[in-house]
C-alpha cells in the first residue's frame, strides 16, 4: 500500500508548524484586540479586530470562541498590573498616601485605554480567573480604605463604591477631552482626591448600594451598545 506523500497529510492540532501559525495568529489578534478596545472599548466589533489582526473572523473564533475569552487574554497584562498597584498601595508606611497613589495610577490606566474602564465596571461571569483576580484587587481596596480612615487621611463617610462612581465620572472626561485637553483627567483627579480627604467639609448624600451601583453600570453599559 503506497504510503501518502507529506501534502497528503492532513495537519493536527499538534504539528509544530501549525502550533507556529496559531501562536502568531493568536498574538496578533490580542495586539488588535488591545488597540480597538482601547479605542472603542469592549463592545467594539470582533470584525475589526479580525481586520486589524488580518485574519478572518472565523480564525478570530477559534482562537477566542467567546467575547469574554478575548477580554481575558487581552487584559490579562493590565489586570497583573492593576493587582499590583492595590499590593503597592497596602505596602506604603502611609495608608492616605498609599490610597492617593493608588486612585491616580488607576485613572492614569484608564485615560489611556478606554477597555480598562470597561474591564474593571462589567462583569464577566465566563472568565472565572479573570473575575477573580480583579474581585480579590477590590476586597484589596476596601482594606485600603479601612486603613486610610484609621490613620485621620480619608474621610469617613467614603466607600468602595466611591470608586466606580470616580472612573465613570473620570471616562466621560477622558472621551470628552482626548486628544484636545488630555490634562483634564489629572486635573478631575486632583479636585476629587482632595474632596476625599479628611476632615470633611460637610457631610455627603447617602452612596448607593453595591446592588444598586451595579445596575446602574449594567444600564451604562447597555446605552453604549444601544448606541454603537
């Protein structure tokens, strides 16, 4: 029985040739994924990430079968990242100072990737790590929190649901200003970070609910895809 020359061969899923072409095709999909979603943010189209990429879309799909997959490996940089910077924070001598530090290099991340506010105010119930690691980075900052009242820096009536409110207040300025008054974001910034400390001038309205807070960043979100 004649033996089937090599073009005969199908390919298999472990042929170092294809394992190449895959690894390629799957690196350049996350390099475009990262420049649409930060552009466009999450909901952007997957078509054009696929032509960025240059590759079909049905590549794109078996690389990545869901949404939330793509979301997981393209932030799975600035997600390590954000879980630091929590780590550096708790590690400061001065908790206040810590939490400053903190709340300016998060909003720093996010004027510049318009994704990472997405990733970090949605949830992804199909991305059990991702999810993970960015829940156990809020726990993280709830501690901070704690400790920066302890020590007289941060007002007493702040909350961590303070901190979704600051980066969907610090979005709308990042998509209004980008490009034209970048500075702006540093600016909101600053004016909020002292509105944090302590004493405070006078007392706040009652913070929503976390339930209530997420809904109202589920409503966001859903506005945002109604308007694409």
């Amino acid at each position: 029985m004649k033996s089937p020359s090599r073009s005969e061969i199908p390919f298999t899923a472990t042929d170092p040739v294809l394992r190449a072409d895959a690894q390629r095709n799957r690196e350049r999909i996350i390099e475009a994924a990262r420049e649409v979603f930060a552009e466009h943010g999450v909901d952007a189209s997957l078509n054009e990430v696929a032509r960025r990429a240059g590759v079909g879309v049905a590549t794109l799909f078996r690389r990545f079968p869901t949404r939330e997959d793509l979301i997981a490996a393209t932030f799975a940089d600035p997600m390590t990242e954000y879980a630091a910077l929590i780590e550096t924070a708790l590690a400061d001598r001065d908790p206040w100072h810590g939490f400053c530090g903190y709340v300016r290099a998060v909003c720093s991340m996010q004027a510049g990737d318009r994704g990472f506010t997405d990733v970090l105010t949605q949830s992804f119930p199909a991305a059990k790590e991702f999810e993970a690691k960015r829940d156990h980075a809020f726990r993280r900052f709830a501690e901070l929190i704690t400790r920066a009242k302890e020590t007289g820096g941060l007002r007493e009536d702040f909350v961590a649901e303070d901190l979704p409110m600051l980066l969907m207040a610090n979005a709308g300025v990042v998509a209004a200003t980008a490009g034209a008054a970048p500075e702006t974001s540093s600016r909101l910034v600053e004016y909020l970070i002292q509105a944090f400390s302590a004493p405070a001038v006078d007392q706040l309205p009652d913070p929503p609910s976390p339930r209530r807070m997420y809904r109202a960043l589920r409503r966001l979100h859903a506005t945002r895809r109604r308007d694409r």
